[in-house]
C-alpha cells in the first residue's frame, strides 16, 4: 500500500535516512507500487510490496551511500 507521508514509512527507514532520501524513498515506492501491479510484471515470484521496497531502496542508492551506520548524499565528482 502506498505511504502517504514520511511519518508511515517503515521504521528502519525512518531511523536510518536522511529527510531527502525519505522522500525520495516514498516517490520511489509509490511509483513501483502502482507500476508492478500484477504478478507478470515482478521478478522471482516478489510480491508487490517486497518490489517496491526493493525499487524504493535502488532508488535510494542512486544518490545515496552508506558511510559507517550513516547514510550520506553521493557526492558528484
């Protein structure tokens, strides 16, 4: 089900990412909740709530890392 706000996600993302990377972990999951719809359209049998946690994370990635136990915007270079 997708998240309204920031305050529904997930505990551990709430805990563990920056405000951005929330929000950018939201519109991620949102999206990939209504674009996997059906079974056909997932990997490996997923449901459609493990693929969009696993597009909202991928998401994430892109312009984040972890450094330690922190997580910190990628730096362009």
């Amino acid at each position: 089900m997708p998240y309204k706000t920031l305050e529904a996600l997930p505990k551990q993302v709430r805990n563990t990412l920056p405000k951005h990377a929330q929000e950018i972990y939201q519109a991620a999951y949102n999206n990939a909740w209504e674009h996997y719809e059906t079974p056909d359209m997932r990997a490996h049998d997923a449901t459609r709530e493990e693929t969009a946690h696993r597009v909202a994370w991928a998401a994430v990635k892109e312009q984040y890392e972890k450094k330690k136990d922190t997580w910190v915007e990628k730096k362009n270079t």
